[in-house]
C-alpha cells in the first residue's frame, strides 16, 4: 500500500508503487492475470484508455511479466470479487494461477467542488442532471436514517473521532490526527446534516494483494456481492442499505460463520453515519442500535468488534478504486500481528464491506488468519 493522501506522483505512477510492494519479491511467471480498478481515471485524470495506460505502466516496471489484465474495475470490492470468482472456477485464468489485484485513484490534483461534479457524473448521470453529488445523497440518507431510528447527530460526532484516534496510529493514513467532539460539531456544513468531519476526504493512492492457490498468510473464507435498484429514488428505504446485507449474508454463508465469530471489520465510512448503517445491515447490531454500542464502548480497538481500524475512509483516506484492496491490507496486517500499536489483541478472523457509490453495489469478503 502506498502512502493515502495528497501525492505528488501522477496516476501511473502512484499504480507502479503498488505493483512494486508485491511484485519486487515475487516469481514473475507465476503471475497470470492482473485485476485494475479505479473508480473514475477518465473524468479525473484525462485518460482515453485508462487501461492501456495503466497496464503499461506495470509493465514498463515489470518487463518480463507476461499477464493478462482485466478492467477497469469501478471499485477495489469489484475488482477482488471477480479476481476471487475466478480463482474459484467462474472463468479459471491458466496455471498456475497466481493473480495481482490493485486499486489506484488519483483525485486531488482538482478543485474538491469539481471532483464532487465528475465523481457524481461517473457514478449515476440521471441523478447527476438533477445536482446531486455523492454527499448530496449521503446527507439524504443520514438524514433518513437519524430520524426513523432516533440517532442523535452527535453519535456521528463520536464515528469521527474514533476513525482519527485510529488513523493516528497508521503512518500511511491520509490524516494521523486526533479531533475532538466539539470539533466536528464546529466544522463546516456540507449538506445537511453532514460536516466536513464526517466526511471522507479525496485522497490519492494506491494499494495491492497476490493471490494464490497455494497457502498464505490469511485466506478469503468467503465473499459476497450484494446489488440494489439502479436509480437512488426508487429505493424502498433510503434509510437501508439492502446491497450489504445481502452481500453480508452470501460471504457469511459461503465461509460458514456468524457475526460474533469476527473480531475485526474494515467498512465503508465515506460518510460516519455509513459506518453504523453497514454495521447495522451486515447484521452485528439492530438498524439504529450501533451507535449505542459505539457510546458503550464498542467498535474501539481492544474493544469485542474492532471497527475501522486503519481509520477508515474517514481518516485512512477515500481513493476510491484502492479503498478495498487497502482493506485488505490492513485485515492482513491485523491478523498476521503486523498492525503495530493499532493491533487489536488476538484478532484471527476479519470482515472486509466494499461499496460503489452510495451502496449501489455492496462487496463483503470474510478473511481469515492461517496460523
């Protein structure tokens, strides 16, 4: 994983340091396919054929690599998903089989009021030609979701600062600052009622993960898609987030586990109020009790459920195509004893809760430890 935040390098770039962290040390002709995701390297980076500029890279630094490349991938959930299919017989890559997933987004060489417009366009246009960015309707749904399970404001407050205490221990989080309470309550309105501190920031990077037959250090036990209506205002309940849960419930029943089996879960937070929604619908808590649970003391690390803790979107950093490998990162860090003073004691099994957009799609992964 490379370092989130504002980069100077460009997008090929930033892909080339990720390739680099896995595949320096690795047999080159064991690699038969390359899965690349990146949410939006057209309207963000001017690129015609985003991969074609992308694998070249890789294979400018990589030379001997003889690869076949899949994507663009949207999301870094997407990407692994398909990469995980097809390792399991979907559509097999030849053998021996060994495949490099990664996720690269740069976004902050823009103004963030264009980005928000470009993003936006990517991600649904009909929803676009009406002005509705993505924190639009994520104030839309926090707001929902606050009034019809009477979750007071400040509990978001409290997602935020938990995220920071957690980026703070992670030397390639994009913020490794603490915040206070007040603090958040104070900043800026962005859409009612999300503050700039809810909000994941725009980030740059990147972030990559081999996999193979063969047996690592963790496994994926299991893995789901989840999917809800295309348009934003057709959905049954704004409030839920129905392309999780069903991706939870597929990726639990597949690696044969209940949610108080895992001790750690890296989940989509690009807003704070998402954090206890995705809880909530991935079926650790009752819709609207998270919070609760967060107030008691939960969700910390050291706590029963670590959550988040790289520091989330909301503190790791947003680029949005890597965020899901960069999860995977972080659980493999977690649960190979390697996450440093932001290791959760005697985490073994982790859940990972990728999602495009605001839960259009829902990816969940269930990782486990070997040892």
């Amino acid at each position: 994983m490379t370092r989130i935040g504002r980069l100077d390098a460009d997008l090929v770039a930033i892909a080339a340091e990720a390739a680099r962290g896995v595949l320096s040390d690795t047999d080159l002709t064991l690699v038969s396919d390359i899965y690349i995701a990146s949410f939006a390297p057209s309207e963000l980076c001017g690129m015609t054929n985003p991969l074609r500029s992308l694998s070249h890279a890789i294979q400018t630094e990589f030379p001997r690599l003889r690869a076949t490349y899949h994507g663009i991938f949207k999301t870094g959930g997407d990407a692994l998903f398909t990469a995980l299919g097809a390792m399991n017989g979907a559509s097999s890559p030849r053998e021996p089989g060994v495949v490099m997933v990664l996720g690269v987004e740069k976004m902050t060489h823009l103004p963030p009021a264009k980005t928000a417009g470009l993003l936006s366009q990517r991600e649904n246009p009909h929803d676009r030609a009406y002005g509705a960015t993505l924190p639009a309707l994520g104030a839309l749904v926090t707001r929902k979701y606050l009034e019809a399970y009477r979750v007071p404001e400040s509990a978001l407050h409290e997602v935020a600062v938990k995220n920071h205490e957690n980026g703070s221990k992670n030397p390639k989080a994009h913020f490794q600052n603490t915040i206070t309470k007040d603090e958040v309550a104070r900043s800026p309105l962005v859409c009612d009622p999300l503050r700039r501190l809810h909000c994941a920031p725009t980030s740059d990077g990147g972030a990559a993960v081999l996999l193979g037959t063969s047996q690592g250090d963790v496994w994926y036990r299991g893995w789901g898609k989840g999917t809800d209506v295309p348009l934003f205002q057709e959905r049954e309940d704004i409030s839920r987030f129905a392309a999780t849960a069903q991706a939870s419930s597929l990726a639990r029943e597949m690696a044969k586990i209940r949610t108080g089996d895992v001790d750690v879960v890296e989940i989509h937070d690009a807003f704070t109020s998402f954090e206890f929604i995705n809880l909530e619908e991935m079926g650790f808590y009752t819709m609207g009790s998270a919070w609760r649970a967060l107030e008691a003391g939960d969700l910390r690390i050291n706590s029963s459920l670590a959550v988040n803790t790289s520091g989330g979107m909301k503190a790791k950093g947003h680029p949005i195509g890597s965020t899901g490998i960069t999860a995977s990162v972080e659980l493999w860090e977690q649960l190979t004893g390697r996450a440093g003073v932001r290791q959760h004691r005697g985490a073994r099994l982790g859940m990972i809760q990728s999602a495009g957009g605001v839960s259009n799609e829902s990816y969940v992964f269930v990782v486990d430890s070997v040892s």
